[in-house]
C-alpha cells in the first residue's frame, strides 16, 4: 500500500490461480480495512479495473458503495529497471507477452507450476520494492 495523508491507496496484490475459489485476497483486503480505519484512514483506494466495468472493477467494488473517477497512469520512471524486469519475467515464461498490460511484467499469472510458485513471489516482492524506491526518489519519502 502507499499512504498519503488520509488515504490508502491499494498497489498490488493477487491470488494464486489455483486458489481463488478460497478468495484469500478478499480477507487480506478486509483485514486491512480495518487496520487502516483503526489509524484514523479515511478512505481506502483499491483503484478501478483495467476497462470500464470489467471483472477487476467489480471485484473491488464489492467492497463499497463509494466511487469515484479513477486514472490509470503509465509512466516508467526508470526505464533500465522497468527493461529488467519484463526482460527477467520474458525468460522465465516462455509464454509471455506483455504488449497488452502495463506494466508489461504484471502480465496475470493464470497456471504456474507450483515448483515456481516460490521464484514469482521473490519476484513481485523485488518488483515492488524496486518500485518503492523509484517512487521515493521521485516523489520524496
């Protein structure tokens, strides 16, 4: 999640393909709404789907009532990390192909072996952290 003053904006997340009948995201979401209001959050932002009214929107929007217009912005701060990472992501899929999402190395993971569950979850935490920091350096801590 990043903060910003009295909002928390929900970044990235997901579910194992093969668990999502469980919907563990949606108690991790929960759970976290109410960690946030307990420290005085006024609105938590999941952000929208990735086309108007698709299945991602609505996903969130079983959460509230409350919408509001919502951007999805595609700047690359730092290109040469941004190339790594779809670059890593290229070579460990062979079916990969990240022309239709952005950022390209979030291409939805739909059946993975379960011996490389270990190395996309080492992933999404260095890609978020990569990400963090470019944010820190862009924007002030």
């Amino acid at each position: 999640m990043i903060y910003h003053k009295s909002v928390a904006h929900y970044y990235l997340g997901g579910t194992l393909y093969q668990m999502r009948k469980l919907e563990p995201f949606s108690l991790l979401l929960y759970r976290a709404a109410i960690g946030l209001k307990s420290k005085g959050f006024k609105l938590f932002n999941l952000g929208g789907g990735l086309s108007q009214n698709d299945s991602l929107f609505q996903y969130k929007a079983k959460f509230s009532k409350l919408k509001a217009k919502y951007y999805i912005g595609k700047n690359i701060f730092n290109k040469e990390i941004y190339q790594y990472l779809t670059l890593l992501r290229s070579a460990q899929e062979p079916q990969f192909n990240g022309e239709q999402y952005f950022p390209a190395y979030r291409v939805p993971l739909m059946l993975i072996d379960s011996n490389r569950v270990g190395y996309f979850l080492i992933f999404y935490l260095v890609a978020g952290l990569l990400f963090i920091l470019v944010l820190e350096n862009n924007c002030g801590s």
